[in-house]
C-alpha cells in the first residue's frame, strides 16, 4: 500500500509540474505581447508536446509566408524522394542545341557555364539555335547576394534573354567577368572535381537564335549530354537555409504544384487533427479549406487580380513539420537536413537564436512579407523535442511592428527552452559544403 501512495504521488506531483510548465509558458505569451504592443488575440502561437497541441490560438488561420517552404519540402520528398535528381537532356546536331528539362529549379549560371564547358570539350564553340521546353526554367543569378528573397515568376520571354546573354560569352565581358567570380569562388579542387577548365579563357561560346518549343526541332541529331542536379535533400536544406524563393516555387511545380497540395494537405490534416478539425478552426469562412499553398514559397500572388496567401493554423503547420521529420527517418535521414539549425547553419537563421546556450538545438524557418512575421520549427530539450510556431500578423508596415514580432519569437523560444528543462544539441551534425547545383561531370548518354 506504501508503494502504490507513493507511486500516487509522484505521478500527481509530475502531472502538476506538467501543467504548470504550460501555464508558464501561455502566461510568459501573453505578457511579452503586452509589453510589445501586440495583441496575442490577433496572433497565432502554438507548440505540440508528446503528441498534444498546446498555446493560444493553435487554430487560427494564419498567413504562413516563408514558412510554407517546409511543406513543400514535405510534398517534394513525399512524391520525388530525398534521392531523386533532376536531369536535363541537352540534344545536338552539331550546330544547334535542345535543352529538355524536368523542372530543375537550379539552373542557374554555375549550370550554364558547365554547359558550356562540355560543348567546348566536344569542339562547339558557335551555335545557330538554342531551343528549350517548357520544364526548363532558368535564373542564372539565383545564387547571387540577395536573390533567394527574389519575387522573380517563369516566363519564357527571361529564359530567351537569359540564354542569349550567358551563350554569347564571347562577346559579352559582364558574363565573362561573372564566369571568373564563378571560377574563383569554386576553387581549383572543385572544379576538377566537376572536370571543369580552371581558366576563363577556355571557355568560347557564340549563339545567334534563342527559341522556345516543347517538341525538339533537332532531326540530325549526333550527341546527347545529361546534366544531373545534386540529390533533392540537398537542394532543400539550401532553400530553407536561404529562404530561397525561386527554387521553392520551381519544386513545388515539379511535383504538381496546388492541385496536388491541396489534395496532400487535406488527407494529412484529417489523419493529424481529425475530421471534425473544421469545428476548432477560428478565422475561416464556412466552405474555405483547412489549408491552402497558392505558392511554393509562400510569396503572396494573384487569382482574378485579388491577393491570395498561402494560409494555415498554426497547429497544422506544426503537424507538417512533424509529418516532415517522419518522412526523413524513415529515409534514415533527420529534420536537420532540410531545416536550419539557428546560429549554425547559413542563412535567414544564421545570426538569430544563436547564444552559446542554445545553439544547436533549434531547427526553425522564418517567414516574412509586409503583412506577416513567422517563425516555425523543432526545440531539442532535456524533456525531449518541442514543434513550435509563431504567426504575427503585422497590419502595419511600419518596420516596428516586424521587429516587435520577431523579438516576441525569440523571446518565448528561448523561455520554453528553459521550462522544458534546457537545450539538448543537435550531435555529430556536419554542415553543408557551399552550395553549388552541380553534381559530377555532363554524361554523354
């Protein structure tokens, strides 16, 4: 009878320190919103523990921004694999080119200058026409300061600019000066590695039509050369890191793009939060769906000249990035390679949730648009892992009101660390060689 009282009390005074925890952390939100002038009633702020939604206002729809691009992550692993590559076909007959593509979102001008090199290894240093398909979207700055937070949109129009300026290398010093900068910053070892020329002299191409078509206009054709991208794991923990706009947008067209988001999105709600969860929801109209990604990346766009945001609740968003970590294990990978680990890895997180105390053990995205500042990931602590979510909607567009917001974030993340017993790093974690989206050298197939 000793025994079982004291086994009763222990298990009592744990479930009261249990509640307590959480009380803390609701009181802890909604003073530091007092004291920053926001209204927790208007903002989103969930976290799930063992299993549970805790926080104010899990199921109030927010604007996600940025923080849509780990579920995009998800839907890309789901449907492509963490292994999957994306490859482009280029077809020559000598004096033409075809460029084939699968949706690569990287083609940016590291993978021309690549391409360029393989044609000059096969003695093409002039072409007459260089054709490509609508799966070939390029941005050849993608990976210049700046341009992940790009809103650039596909057109073809681009692509034919793009394509005559980088392939008229030999008459263009702008590109020639960014071919060297591309040389110099990859570094000798590196580009041996890819089996590219160390000297930008070696590198000649001339081009003098660019065209668009689906079917290959190519009869006579004499080579075939394939260009692989690096693993699809790769590219997303770089698009998370760096927020990167483009390549999100380009992922989420390569598996389907909204339609299949939608139908995604509603089956994992259903299976995480429940049939009824339509019942819980706050802020939605009668017939809106649960869950909707307009965009990849989380940029705002437009249907019948209207804005449109991607939206959510907090709780499903936290229920995704759940459903994401799920996905990487049993690939016998980790949320850490898809998510930035603040204070460690590049960048939006770089210099945010960095003390020495901390660092290591917080996986997050940050979101940002004029209208909204998010923050959404994974705490690792001592009483085990935490998903948590911030969504401010910031009305003014005064610049105080997105600091404010961000400070609150930083603020709770740091005091739920605390009350879930500290910080437990992240071990054994390698960070990511400098992204470049090459992978080998150009096959001839």
């Amino acid at each position: 009878m000793f025994i079982i009282k004291s086994l009763l009390t222990i298990f009592i005074t744990l479930s009261f320190a249990h509640a307590t925890n959480h009380q803390a952390i609701e009181k802890k939100w909604l003073s530091v919103s007092k004291e920053f002038n926001l209204d927790p009633n208007e903002h989103g702020f969930c976290y799930i523990y063992q299993d549970k939604v805790y926080g104010k206002n899990a199921h109030l729809k927010a604007r996600l921004a940025s923080t849509s691009k780990p579920i995009t992550s998800l839907m890309a692993l789901e449907t492509l694999g963490p292994n999957f590559q994306y490859e482009t076909k280029i077809y020559s007959n000598g004096s033409s080119i075809h460029l084939e593509g699968s949706n690569d979102g990287m083609f940016s001008e590291e993978k021309i200058f690549y391409l360029i090199a393989a044609l000059n290894a096969n003695a093409i240093t002039n072409l007459d026409t260089i054709s490509f398909d609508e799966n070939t979207p390029i941005f050849a700055i993608a990976l210049r300061p700046y341009m992940s937070m790009s809103e650039a949109w596909y057109s073809k129009e681009y692509n034919i600019e793009q394509l005559q300026e980088y392939f008229n290398l030999s008459r263009n010093k702008k590109i020639q000066t960014r071919l060297k900068e591309f040389l110099q910053k990859t570094g000798e070892d590196r580009l041996r590695e890819l089996g590219l020329p160390l000297k930008a002299s070696a590198y000649k191409m001339r081009v003098d039509n660019v065209i668009f078509t689906n079917t290959n206009p190519l009869k006579d054709i004499k080579s075939t050369y394939l260009i692989k991208s690096p693993r699809l794991l790769n590219y997303l923990k770089f698009q998370n890191s760096v927020s990167h706009n483009w390549l999100s947008d380009i992922t989420y067209k390569s598996y389907g793009a909204e339609k299949f988001s939608s139908w995604f999105l509603q089956n994992l709600v259903e299976e995480k939060l429940g049939n009824d969860y339509y019942q819980k929801r706050i802020g939605f109209s009668e017939n809106e769906a649960n869950v909707k990604l307009y965009t990849g990346s989380g940029l705002d766009s437009k249907i019948d000249g209207n804005r449109v945001d991607n939206y959510a609740t907090c709780a499903i968003v936290l229920s995704s990035y759940i459903e994401l970590e799920n996905s990487l294990h049993q690939s016998g990978n980790s949320l850490e390679h898809t998510l930035p680990i603040a204070g460690i890895d590049i960048g939006t997180l770089s210099k945010r949730l960095n003390s020495q105390r901390n660092k290591g053990a917080i996986l997050a995205k940050t979101g940002t648009l004029m209208n909204t500042k998010s923050l959404s990931g994974k705490i690792s602590t001592q009483k085990g892992p935490v998903f948590f979510g911030y969504f401010h909607h910031v009305f003014k567009a005064n610049g105080r009101d997105q600091y404010n917001a961000k400070i609150v974030q930083d603020l709770m993340t740091e005091f739920m660390i605390e009350e879930f017993g500290g910080a437990k790093k992240i071990k054994n974690y390698i960070k990511p060689k400098p992204f470049i989206p090459l992978e080998g050298t150009v096959e001839e197939i």
